[in-house]
C-alpha cells in the first residue's frame, strides 16, 4: 500500500472586485477589497534524492508569479477572472500552476473578514 502525502504551501494578496451581476443598489455592486489567503496543495511521494514531494521554494517561486498578478488589482480587470466569485480565482489559481505541477490536486481561497471560502479540487 503506497503513502501520499499532501503539501500546503499558502500566500496572501489583497484585490478589489465588484459584482455587475448583482441587483441595483447591492453594496457588492460597487468596487471593494478584501484580503485573500489561499493554500495550495499538491500530493505524491516524496523523491528519493530530496525527500521532498515537491522543493517548497519552487513552489513559492511559481506562486510569487501568481501573487503579482492579483496582489492590488482590480480582479475584473485579470483575464479570465472578469466574474471574480471565490469559485472562479480558486479554479484560475489551479490552471496558473497545473502546467508546472502536475502534482498538484486542490486550490483554497478564503475571505477571512467574510467567513467564507472555496476549495477546487484539480481532477
């Protein structure tokens, strides 16, 4: 019977969006901020000559690539993300690192302030 073993690796950004989606006058309807926190996890077996799934500063190195295109944007504005619900940046997340991690199974994305949060599970 093989181990898996699953990674978490987390980083932060804050980003405005806004809902145009929403009734007249909804609050959501006008440009806000939040700050995110978002884990992303990757699982396999550790590699015989590292002991690592996978070296946690390549995956930094990537996930700082990420960060700079969401940290203090306007959501709405990053392709792909112009309906910028929690489900959409969660499965954007995943495809910006599927290509260099084909390790990876799982994006989480959380609004602490709200109490809310997604998981997209890569599969």
């Amino acid at each position: 019977m093989s181990t898996r073993f699953h990674i978490v690796k987390e980083f932060g950004f804050e980003a405005a969006h806004h809902f145009p989606h929403k009734p007249d006058g909804h609050e959501n309807t006008r440009m806000h901020g939040h700050s995110f926190r978002v884990e992303v996890e990757l699982a396999g077996e550790p590699e015989a000559a590292t002991g690592c799934v996978v070296d946690f500063e390549d995956i930094g190195r990537e996930i700082a690539k990420v960060r700079e295109r969401l940290d203090h944007h306007l959501l709405n504005s990053v392709p792909g993300l112009e309906k910028p619900s929690l489900e959409h940046l969660a499965r954007w997340i995943a495809e910006q690192l599927k290509a260099v991690f084909p390790q990876l199974v799982g994006v989480t994305v959380r609004r602490p302030s709200c109490g809310e949060s997604c998981r997209y599970t890569v599969g």
